[in-house]
C-alpha cells in the first residue's frame, strides 16, 4: 500500500499482527462466533476496508494465516501461533527433541 510519495507503507505492526492479535484471542476465548470484517472492524474500532484489505493479505500469505472466505474468518492458523510465540517454532521444536 503505497503512500503519499508513492513508497509503500510497512503494515506488520501496525495491521497485521494486532489483527492476528485479536483473531487468535477470539479464537482462544472459546466463543464459538464466526467473524466478518464488519464485526472485527466495530470491535476493533477500525475502517471496515482496512479489515478487509488485512484479512484478504493475510489469507493470500504463503502459507496462510488465516482461512477468510470473503465473509468471515473460518479458522486461525497454526503460523499464527508460532509467529505470536504461543506455539515453540519448529526449530525449537527440533532443538527440544535433539539439543545440540
């Protein structure tokens, strides 16, 4: 997303992760609600279009973050998990089962 003087804008800290942020404490708050970018933009306070934009880049991601059909966020993903630190990298992971 380019700005004023055409560079683009870095989206990670300031979109990206707080959104992710959100959607895996939904996520683990056990409520058993599906989100749309206009309840997560009205909870979040943000522009519904923001939501949208970072909910479409974050599926799109390779692999994805999330699982967004359009309309709602079916399934936050386990990358999620390792890149916000509740779940041990997989080097971690192999360092656990093999220490050097």
């Amino acid at each position: 997303m380019p700005n004023e003087t055409g560079s683009m804008i870095e989206t990670w800290t300031s979109r990206d992760r707080p959104l992710l942020e959100f959607l895996l404490s939904h996520e683990d708050s056990g409520i058993n609600e599906v989100l749309g970018p206009s309840e997560i933009a009205s909870r979040l306070e943000w522009p519904r279009e923001d939501v949208h934009t970072a909910l479409k880049a974050l599926a799109a991601a390779s692999p994805p973050y999330i699982d967004f059909d359009a309309m709602h966020v079916t399934q936050v993903c386990e990358r999620v998990r390792r890149e916000l630190g509740t779940w041990p990298s997989a080097d971690a992971l192999l360092e656990q089962l093999w220490p050097p």
